[in-house]
C-alpha cells in the first residue's frame, strides 16, 4: 500500500473521529440510530442545545438545536433527537422543567401510554410544547393541585369562622374592643418610635457625615492604599522567598567569627603591653648607665677608647696601603731595619 493512501486513510479516520468526538459531547451518538421530533414554544428561558430529554427520569435523548421560527420571530423552535427504540404518541406532551433552583433545565416526554401503528409519530413531527413554573416543575401538577385544593379550603373555613364571629352581637362587641386595643398599640408603638427618630435623628445626621467622611477619604486615598496593599504583597512575597533561616546561620558564624578575632586582638594588644614594659624597662637602664648600652651612652671613658681604637686603626691600614713592603719583608730570612718615614700619619 503506497504512503499516500495510507496517509488519505489516516486523515478520514481522524475527521470521521473528530466529528463522532464532537458529536459524543453534544450528547449523540452517531453509531446510534435516532429520530427527531420539533417543538414549538413562545418563551425557551436561555434553553440550550445539549439539553437532556428524558422520559420518567431516564434519558432517551437531546436537545441538539434551539432556533427561532423563521416566519414567526416570536415562536422557538426546539429540535429533539430521541433514541430510534423509543415510540412517542403523537399526543406526547413536551416539557421544558426546571431541574434545581439554580435554572437547570430539562426535557420531559409526558404520555399516558405507549403507541402502536398510526398512534406513534414519525420522525420530523411537531409535538405540544409545555413550559412549567419552578413550583411544579419542583413538586409537580397534581402536588400543586392538591396543595391549592388544601388551600382554598383552609382559606374557605377560616372565612366561615370570621362571618360566623362577626354575625353574632355578643362577639361582635368583644372583637371591636380587640381591634381598638390592636390599633392603639400600634398608635402608642408609632409614637414611641417618631420619638426615637426624633431624638437620635442628630446623632445619624453625624454618623452619616461621619461615613461620607471616611468614604471620601477612602475614595481621595484610593492610590495610596492600593500602593501600601501592594508593598505588603511585595515585602510579603520577599520574606516567603528569603532563607531566614540560613541568614541567621550566617550571622551567627559571622559573630562567632568575630568574637574569636576580638579575642586574638586582645591577646595581641596584651603581649604588646609586655612588650612596652620591657622596653620601657630597657630605655630606663640605659638611662641609669646600666648595662653595656648604658655604659655606651652615658660613659664619656667607652666613648673615648673606641674613638682612639678606630683612629689606630685607621693609622693601621692608611700605613699598610702606603708602605706594603713593610708588612711583606717578615716572610724573608732577612729584612732591612725600618726608617720611619718623614710623612708618617702617625706623626701628625
């Protein structure tokens, strides 16, 4: 098989598969056959396609397109596709229901009893179209029948009791005289409460003032508190992502380090303060002539000697350098008898 055709394959698979996919979600089913029925209503209440159409509770079906009719814009049309193995009398009721209080809605197919031959309808028919109210769509028709029927013979009696008491002198006397006591209770409550309003009507005038105050203010300051809320998200969001805890770890080893070297100083400070005693010391022998540096300093005699020690022996080698024969003859078996010379240094 050539890789054209397999790629032509490939291609109808997917879009035989993304329309089966869209169609899945739409609530149909395409490998299922079905039949379509048309409902006409004047009012849907945002009815959408996708709706489930059910039949005693169980779905059989779909809302599969909502539209209004095209030559009647006050009429909507509701297309339904009902399963192909339902049969549907043509005297089936379509009604739309409200399924929760939230506005969920639903299609019911209310009949009496199943069809046979001429009495089912055929695909494309109209059915009756039905909206119901959220009480019986809740709690249903015959509930809300019973419930008004129970009403209106509650009502009913209690109308009777209230002739029966008005018709008869004795009690007539008697409910005046609560009706009068009823309204000059609410006279006496009246009053009391123009009177509260009277005199707290000063202090909601402030209050009031007081609240389009601060509603000003907030409104006037609306940026800066906007700018205060986003530095704490900032400074908020900084402290989630900051390692406080190595940052203190940190710190500590610095300070432990720092205190380590403070106490190096002062060891070093301590063995310099030796130090200075011990030269101090030392300058003050040497100023009492104590010692040979003292002696060297203060001793004129040292002094001297070292003075005439050098000049001898700058004598010494000033002799040497002019007259080296004098110096070499003592390797000789025999030497001449030394002459002074006339410009000896020593002389001088």
């Amino acid at each position: 098989m050539r890789n054209e055709t397999k790629i032509g394959i490939l291609v109808i698979v997917c879009i035989v598969g993304l329309l089966w996919g869209l169609k899945f979600l739409k609530g149909q089913n395409i490998l299922n056959p079905s039949q379509t029925f048309y409902a006409e209503y004047p009012y849907v209440d945002m009815l959408a396609a996708s709706t489930p159409v059910t039949v005693s509770g169980i779905q059989v079906g779909v809302v599969t397109d909502v539209y209004l009719k095209p030559d009647d814009l006050k009429t909507v049309v509701v297309k339904l596709d009902v399963e192909n193995r339902m049969k549907i009398p043509k005297s089936t009721i379509v009604q739309i229901v409200m399924t929760s209080i939230m506005g969920e809605k639903a299609i019911v197919l209310n009949f009496d009893a199943p069809c046979s031959g001429d009495n089912c309808a055929q695909s494309g028919d109209y059915l009756q179209g039905e909206t119901l109210g959220i009480v019986e769509s809740m709690i249903g028709e015959e509930s809300v029948d019973e419930l008004m029927g129970k009403l209106k013979s509650g009502a009913a009696g209690v109308w009777d009791t209230l002739s029966s008491k008005m018709s008869d002198p004795s009690s007539e006397s008697e409910s005046m005289r609560q009706i009068k006591s009823i309204i000059s209770n609410m006279d006496a409550m009246t009053r009391q409460i123009n009177s509260l309003l009277y005199n707290t009507s000063s202090s909601i005038t402030g209050l009031m003032r007081n609240l389009d105050s601060i509603s000003s203010s907030i409104a006037s300051n609306n940026a800066q508190i906007v700018s205060i809320l986003e530095n704490a998200e900032t400074l908020t969001t900084n402290l989630s992502k900051a390692d406080i805890a190595g940052t203190v770890d940190s710190t500590k080893m610095i300070m432990s380090t720092a205190n380590t070297t403070l106490e190096q100083f002062e060891k070093t400070l301590a063995s310099t303060k030796i130090t200075m005693d011990e030269m101090s010391e030392l300058f003050g022998d040497m100023n009492k002539s104590e010692g040979s540096m003292g002696k060297l300093l203060k001793d004129d005699s040292l002094y001297n000697n070292i003075e005439s020690a050098t000049r001898n022996l700058d004598l010494l080698l000033q002799d040497f350098r002019l007259n080296p024969k004098r110096y070499t003859t003592i390797l000789k078996k025999k030497s001449k008898e030394y002459v002074l010379p006339e410009d000896d240094p020593a002389k001088q």
